[in-house]
C-alpha cells in the first residue's frame, strides 16, 4: 500500500512503484472514475487504446484480411500507390 499527501492545491504524487506499474509519464493525463462507491485512477493512454481496440474488433476479417501477411501486402500496395 502506498500512500500520497495532498497539497493545499489539491495534488498528489504518485509513487514511482505505482507510476512504473501503471507506465505513467510526465504529461500523461490520469482518469479517475467511480464504481459502487470506490474510486480508482487510470492512465487515459491505456483507456484510450482499450477503447480503439474493441471498435476495431473484427474489422481486419470485415476487410478481408486474413492474417498479419495480408496487412503488411495491403500497406506495401498503398505506399506504391501514394509515390505515383
């Protein structure tokens, strides 16, 4: 357990063991959020890419790709086209 004094402008400092744990760097924006009346703070990075990742869910199977091959011919073909 760690534990963090709050200053008279309402700020914390987050541990270093906790900030390594959770990959928080400077300017890193925290979500802090509310469930069943306990609170909890989140690296808006990882928010951010857990949410990308569930939109993106089953899209590359929608577009035909079949496996990691058939990304990287896909993106080789557009970079061909882009140089014309």
């Amino acid at each position: 357990m760690e534990i963090a004094k709050v200053t008279s402008k309402g700020q914390i400092t987050i541990p270093q063991d906790i900030r390594q744990k959770m990959d928080i760097k400077k300017g890193d924006k925290i979500i802090f959020f509310e469930e069943n009346g306990k609170y909890y703070l989140q690296n808006s990075n990882s928010v951010a890419l857990k949410i990308i990742q569930n939109e993106m869910a089953g899209e590359a199977e929608k577009a035909g790709f079949k496996d990691p091959d058939d990304v990287v011919k896909y993106i080789k073909d557009m970079r061909k086209r882009q140089k014309k």
